[in-house]
C-alpha cells in the first residue's frame, strides 16, 4: 500500500497477527504497543533496522528483503523463528543467548556474512545460511541441538569448525561451495547422527566414483544429494574405506621402520 506511517495502529493494543509486507516503512516504533502480539510479517519495506521494543509474547517475526544491517535490538524472549532474507547483514554478532533463549529457527539466506564466528544462540534447531559469502565455519560446537545446517552457494573450500558436539545435526546441504578433496569430507565423521549431505555442484562432486568415495568417509548417511544410498553403494563403498585403511597402515608401518 505504500505506507510510510503506521502510528494508528498503536491504539489497536489487542492485536495478535500483523502483515505490514510491502510498504515503505523506515520505523516500527509504533509496534510497541501491542503487547499481546505472537506474530509479525513486515518484508519488502525500507527497514534499516531490526530494533524493536522487547514484545513479550513475539514468537514469529519474518524481516524479509528489507535493508538491515545488524541484529541489535531483537531481544523478545519467546521469539521461536526468526527471519532475516536478503538483507544486508554482515556478521552475526548481536544475537544473544541471553534474549532468545527460545529461539529454533534463524533465516539468514541471501545475506553478506562471511563467517559463522559469534551466533551466540544455543538452541537453535534450523540455521540457513546459503547465498552468502561464508569462507570459514567457527563457533559450530555450541550448536549441540542443530538438526538442519544450510550453507549452500557459499565460499567454503574446507570443512574444518564441525564438531562431535553437534549430535543432532541430520542434514547438512553444502551445495555449491569449493569443496575439492574428499579427504574434506572426511572431517565430517565428526557428526555421529548425519543422515542426509548434499555436495553436488562442489569440485569434488565431478570426481570418478564420486557418490562411493563420500560413502567411503560416511557410511551412515541414507541420502546424498538427492538420492537415497543403495545397499549395494554401501557394499562398493565399504570396500573402498578398508583398501584405504589398508594403505594408510602400510604408510604407518612403512614410517615406524624409517624412525626405527
């Protein structure tokens, strides 16, 4: 509607659902009022700024394809789903544990940010981070209950920053990156319960035997890219992992007798 002034609204203090999406909003001051508010929907607006009031009972806000820079000021302590595509985010400094203890699910697709070093939110269960420009991956441990981890068309040449405490990440999407040895890969044996990778579209991806060398390093996952693994692949693929350990004894033995 081309809105620019939302200040009528602050009299209607009861209301629940609010969709402000694709007006020309600079200022969401007036929102401070509704205090009974669950969820808010105001994409495709002028916002240079996430900072808001501390609403309460806030559980769904979706800034979607505005002009954000930053997460100060997103302190709601019911907040479970956060949404901030194509924006102009940078870093992911800012998010506090200590504000959004609830929070599950961040949107942060289509962004800048070229690190994952400071996201200081424990709990959360789905990350996307595809179409930035991630070159490396810290700060990864604290996400004990990731389930999912998207990180799609991003700069990422290693995988270094995975850690054993991530216990309940499942799905892990990598597609579009630098990825070029499979011995990158292999640093993902660190995740006990991935079940589902997707590394097509990678360097590595045009590889000879490209599904069973992936297979070879992570036996346990049931779906790479988009199809499921057959018996038969984890068959040929086990095979692959004992000749390799086998030729990486001989390397070992082969050194103790040049030590020796």
């Amino acid at each position: 509607r081309g809105l620019t002034d939302i200040s009528l609204i602050e009299h209607f203090i009861h209301l629940r659902y609010v969709d402000l999406s694709k007006n020309k909003l600079k200022d969401l001051a007036p929102l401070s009022s509704l205090t009974q508010l669950l969820w808010l929907k105001v994409d495709r607006n002028l916002l240079t700024s996430a900072s808001m009031q501390e609403l309460p009972y806030l559980q769904v806000i979706s800034f979607d394809r505005n002009r954000i820079m930053d997460f100060e000021g997103i302190t709601h302590p019911l907040l479970t789903n956060l949404s901030l595509k194509e924006n102009k985010i940078e870093t992911v400094l800012g998010l506090s544990h200590d504000h959004l203890f609830s929070l599950q699910v961040l949107e942060l697709r289509g962004n800048k940010i070229n690190t994952t070093a400071g996201l200081g939110v424990s709990k959360l269960k789905k990350l996307y981070l595809a179409k930035n420009t991630i070159c490396s991956l810290e700060g990864l441990e604290e996400f004990e209950q990731l389930e999912t981890l998207h990180l799609r068309d991003n700069k990422l040449e290693t995988l270094d920053g995975f850690s054993a405490s991530m216990r309940c990440l499942q799905y892990l999407n990598l597609r579009s990156n630098g990825i070029k040895s499979f011995q990158e890969v292999g640093k993902l044996q660190v995740l006990p319960m991935l079940q589902a990778l997707v590394l097509m579209d990678n360097p590595c991806a045009q590889e000879p035997d490209y599904r069973l060398q992936v297979l070879s390093w992570l036996p346990q996952l049931q779906r790479l890219d988009k199809e499921t693994v057959e018996e038969e692949e984890q068959e040929e693929a086990e095979k692959i992992r004992q000749t390799r350990k086998e030729k990486e004894k001989v390397r070992t033995n082969a050194g103790q007798g040049l030590e020796g």
